[in-house]
C-alpha cells in the first residue's frame, strides 16, 4: 500500500454524511463519551467537531451530555493585562488561560484571575529592571535567551516568575512570628 491510498482513505473516513448532525458547544472533554456512542469527528461544510446520525439511539445521552457542558466563556466581560506582557505571554497562557485580544492588541483573562495575571506582569516587570541582563548566556534551567542575573542565579523571562514567586514566599515566612 502506497502512502496516496493511505491518505485517501482516511480522508473518506472523516467524511460525514450529510445527514448527520454537528454536536455543538466546546466538545473536547466529553470526546471519549462521544466516540463511545457512535459519534464520529469529522468535518462537513467547513464545520468541525463531533457529528452524529440524527437517529441514533443515544441522541438523548448526548444531548444530556452537552447540556452538561460548562457555558462558553463571555469574552467581552475579560480583562486585558496592561504592562510589559510579551515576556511574559507564555506564563499569561499556561498559568491564567489567557487569550490574545487582537482588537486591544493585549493578552486578556478572566475577571477572577485579572489581579493575579496583572500583579505577575507587574512584579516579573520590576524584578527584570533590577536584574542584569547576560548576552550569550542561557537560563540554567531551560536554556533559553535571553536571560537574567539575579541572586547569583541566570534565568530567563518564565522562570524569572517562578524565582520570584519563591523569594515572595520566602519573604512572607520570614515575616511570619514563630
Ligand atoms: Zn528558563
């Protein structure tokens, strides 16, 4: 078997019927559940997602199961980060969910992890003016460039934070009376 044949028939095996109908909402966590009753990932028409056969005798499972599904997130009530935050971006997106916002051309979270994100952005922004930037040398823990010298360690931008998060921790248990 050539490796033509191999793509053509997957490509016929993600095609849906057209009378199969799209699963909708934010799908990926009940995926599994899905695939288990019939239904089948596919695209259709420029829609993708998880079809099913309207006739199936599992509608009503599924449609038990979407209406389970956490509501999709209300965009327009997100907070957009303020500040220096490319440096950043990579902890905004693994650590507060953040999502780009191309029309305020500024990384936005949701309102319960707005102070978080920003007293981050603000904090690894202050901590970076007082450290010392070291051309050529890389982070010791992850080896990116550029990085910075603060406390006798090189770090870069992500684990700059997390020295930082530390010494916050530090600071507040020695202030704490024993
Ligand atoms: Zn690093």
């Amino acid at each position: 078997m050539n490796s033509y044949s191999a793509r053509y028939r997957y490509k016929k095996r993600s095609e849906i019927d057209a009378k199969w109908v799209l699963i909708p909402g934010n799908t990926y966590s009940i995926k599994d559940n899905l695939k288990s009753l019939g239904c089948k990932f596919g695209e259709r028409g420029g829609a993708k997602g998880w079809f099913s056969d309207p006739d199936s005798s599992h509608m009503g499972e599924i449609n038990e199961l979407v209406k389970a599904l956490p509501p999709a997130p209300d965009y327009s009530k997100w907070v957009n980060i303020t500040g220096k935050t490319f440096p950043f971006k990579e902890t905004l997106k693994r650590d507060y969910k953040a999502r780009w916002n191309a029309d305020a051309k500024a990384w936005m979270v949701d309102p319960s992890k707005a102070k978080d994100a920003q007293d981050m952005v603000d904090f690894a922004t202050g901590v970076k003016k007082t450290a010392n930037s070291v051309p050529g040398i890389p982070c010791e823990e992850c080896g990116t460039e550029p990085a910075y010298q603060k406390g006798g360690r090189t770090l870069c931008d992500d684990h700059i934070i997390h020295e930082l998060e530390l010494s916050q921790i530090d600071n507040v248990m020695e202030g704490e009376t024993v």
